[in-house]
C-alpha cells in the first residue's frame, strides 16, 4: 500500500502593521501642517488690518513699507507651505518646527517694528507656544519656548517707538487698553478653534494606531493559527491517506464486496475521511493559507450553486431559503478559502437557527453581495460591538466566535467587509461585501478583429 502525504504549504504571511502606523502618524501631519496653514492666513489677514487701523485710524506712524514687506513673505511662504501640502506626502516634526520659528521670527520683527514690548500684541506668542506644545515633542517646544522668552527679553531693550502710553486708568479711550483686548480675545478665539482641531486630528491618529496594533494582534494569532493547521494537516494527512487507501482495498475484497451492508459502511468511513481532510484544508485556509493553489475558474452564479449544494449535503437544516439575484453572471476565480469563508457564516446561522437558515446573492458592478439570515435569538450588544473578534461568542464553549473571525480576516484580504446586524422581526443578518475586482477573472481571449 502506498500513502500520499500532503505538499507543505507555507505559512501565512502577516501584514506590516508599521507601514500602517506610519501612514496614520503621516495623515495626523498633514492635517496639522493644514490647521498651522490655515493659522498662518489669519495671521496675515489680521496683521494687515491691524497696520492699516493703526496707521490710517489712530494716527500713529509706522514703517508701512517694511511691515507688508514682512506680511508678504509671511503670504509668499504660505503658499509654498500650501504645495508642500498639496502634495500629500508625510510631514515631519522637523518641518511643522521650521514653520513655527518663521511665524515666531515674523512676529519678533513686526513687533521690533512697532514698539517691542510695549506693543500689546506681544501676548501673541502665548498662541505660538501653545500651538508648539500641541504639534511638536520633546526638544523642538522647548527651543521654541527659549526662544520666544529671548525675543521677548531683546525687544524689551531693542525697538522702534511707538507712541501708545499704557494708560490703563482711561479704559476704552486708552488705545494700549484696546490693543490687550483684541489679543487677548484673538489670543482665546484661536487657541479654542485650533487647539481643538488639533486635539481631534491627535485622537484619531491614536485611533488609527490602536485599531492598528488590534490588527496586528489579531493577525498574529491568525499566524499562530495557520502555524498550527499547518502543522496538523501534516501530521493528520498520511493517516488519513493511509486509512483511504485501506478503504479502498476493503472494497475491492470479494469477501466483502458481496455484503450490502459492509459495502455501505465502508462508504461511509471513506466519505467521513473524505470530511476530515476538507475540514484540515478549510481549517489551513481560513487561517490565512495564500490563495491560489485550490483556484478554478468558475462564475458567481455557479460558485455559489456549488457552494449552496456541498454544504447542505454535509450539514442539516430543517429548511433552507436561497435566492440567487445575480443577474451578470460574471467569470470568477473560486478556491476553497471564499467557500470556507461563507461555510463559516452559514454554520453559525445554522447553530442559531437549526430550523431556518436563508442566503441571498446579489451584485452590482463593483461587489458580490452574501446576506446570510437567521431566526435565532441574534447577537448580544456586547458581541455585536465587537463582532469579529476571536473568542466572542454566544455558544459559551471554548474556543467559539473564531468562524465569523476568519471569515473576517479572509474577506478583508480581498478588501471586502462583514457585517453583522439584529432583524426586527427576530434573528440575525450576516452581510460578506467582496470587491469584482478581487475575484473577477479577467477576459484574455484574442482579439480576433485584427486577423
């Protein structure tokens, strides 16, 4: 007697949940480069009304020429910064940095222009700092603070005059009383609005990092998993080729080829051997075994055919819905992991709903859609808020919840989804979304126009 033993398969490759962390750390820098650009523009707009008021309003001379000469690099520069943006790629501390000490270096010389430190709108560096310790880490806010306190302490002995006395006891009449107002309301009024966005753009990026690392966790254990199927389908293949093969010369016996009832039993063992190794290659695929050794060119009409009549011959349901609403037929390519991934879903309606279990296919020109239904109890909030996540489960033994888990993972390898949610009449829908795109077969027959 010969045996076959299984070909070795290797084992699953996981994501890089780094290139993942890295493209949410990039989308938190572009948005906060876009709120310090944006910051920037009020920045300018309220220095040119602020000049013009003062100059043209309350009488008091300033070098004009000199202060839009520095508004307008202040616009030249934000503009650059607005390509830089455009162009979506990551941005660095070390460049929000550099934008801080030019807007830093901006307001030191409009200050130097217009009376240093007894110009009220000195306060507005309050603003630069705060903004600082939002964007930036460790030694960058601190040099900004440094050195935002060594500008304040030379214009304190370095500037041009302005003649404004710090009459505080005139109130509104007194212009210095005026001036403090409006910065400390523009200083209130912009750290509220962009300390807030930022906080936002923050707390997603921390979002996006955590369901990362989820990610990560969730596929190295389906690492683990596809470690060990593989592991147990070698060690399981050659007795069950063994016993198959034994099978198959119990039948052929004469002495046993003339009993009905041995004959029948033995068809069994060999379709229950059969069982094992389908159970051991699904098992090896949903673990996250690359697709394409099992592949075979089929079309979602009759991929979903075949996959309806091969799991109502190996399970039992009192009645069973299917509605095929596929009207564009479409070639596919079909392996055993897209069926193990609705295997999964359907014998877990069924353990809901051993009475009624329903599926219904439908597609569009961009997704198949498989809605799977139930009469069951549903899910639970606790395991509908996390559905898909390993071991949660309504059937209370160990080990349960992993099927709607790998069909999960699976789906989302294809960029597909699966979602779960209560009926209101009573039950449970389970919908798989699955890109043409990643399942189509593409037509490569000649063209034979040209001949």
């Amino acid at each position: 007697m010969t045996s076959t033993r299984p070909s070795s398969r290797r084992p699953p490759r996981p994501l890089r949940p780094l290139s993942k962390a890295s493209s949410a750390t990039a989308t938190a820098g572009l948005k906060n480069l876009q709120q310090l650009i944006q910051l920037r523009w009020i920045a300018v707009v309220g220095q040119l009304l602020t000049i013009e008021t003062t100059h043209y309003i309350l009488g008091m001379p300033l070098p004009m020429r000199e202060m839009l000469t520095i508004v307008g690099c202040m616009a030249i520069f934000n503009i650059v910064s607005l390509v830089r943006w455009r162009t979506r790629r990551s941005v660095h501390d070390v460049e929000i940095f550099i934008g801080l000490l030019i807007d830093v270096a901006a307001l030191t010389a409009q200050l130097y222009l217009s009376g240093g430190i007894s110009n009220p709108f000195v306060f507005l560096y309050v603003l630069q700092i705060a903004v600082g310790a939002m964007l930036l880490r460790g030694s960058y806010i601190w040099f900004i603070v440094i050195l935002t306190s060594a500008c304040v302490v030379l214009l304190a002995q370095h500037s041009k005059p302005l003649p404004m006395a710090p009459n505080m006891h005139e109130g509104w009449a007194s212009p210095y009383v005026l001036g403090l107002l409006v910065c400390f309301v523009l200083n209130a009024i912009l750290v509220v609005i962009f300390i807030t966005r930022i906080s936002r753009n923050l707390r997603q990026r921390d979002a996006r990092l955590a369901a990362v690392r989820q990610r990560a966790a969730e596929e190295e254990h389906i690492v683990r998993m596809g470690l060990l199927a593989s592991g147990a389908a070698h060690e399981l293949g050659t007795p069950l080729a063994t016993m198959a093969v034994i099978l198959g010369d119990w039948r052929r016996i004469p002495a046993l080829a003339t009993d009905p009832v041995l004959q029948e039993e033995i068809a069994e063992m060999e379709a229950q051997v059969q069982r094992c190794k389908t159970i051991v290659s699904g098992i090896l695929l949903s673990a996250g075994e690359t697709r394409g050794e099992d592949s075979s060119q089929t079309t979602a009409c009759r991929f979903l055919d075949t996959l309806v009549q091969d799991w109502r011959a190996t399970r039992s349901v009192d009645q069973f819905v299917f509605d095929n609403h596929i009207e564009d037929d479409r070639p596919m390519v079909a392996d055993a992991t897209l069926e193990q991934m609705v295997f999964n879903v359907l014998d877990n309606a069924r353990d809901a709903s051993p009475h009624w279990v329903s599926l219904q296919a439908r597609s569009d020109a961009e997704v198949l859609r498989i809605v799977v239904s139930d009469r069951g109890p549903g899910f639970s909030a606790a395991v509908l808020k996390q559905i898909g996540t390993p071991y949660q489960s309504t059937k209370g033994r160990p080990g349960g919840g992993l099927g709607l888990f790998l069909s999960m993972n699976v789906a989302r390898t294809l960029g597909g989804t699966v979602a779960a949610r209560n009926l209101e009449g009573g039950g449970a829908e389970v919908t798989i979304t699955i890109p043409l795109a990643a399942i189509a077969l593409q037509d490569k027959r000649p063209n034979h126009h040209g001949h």
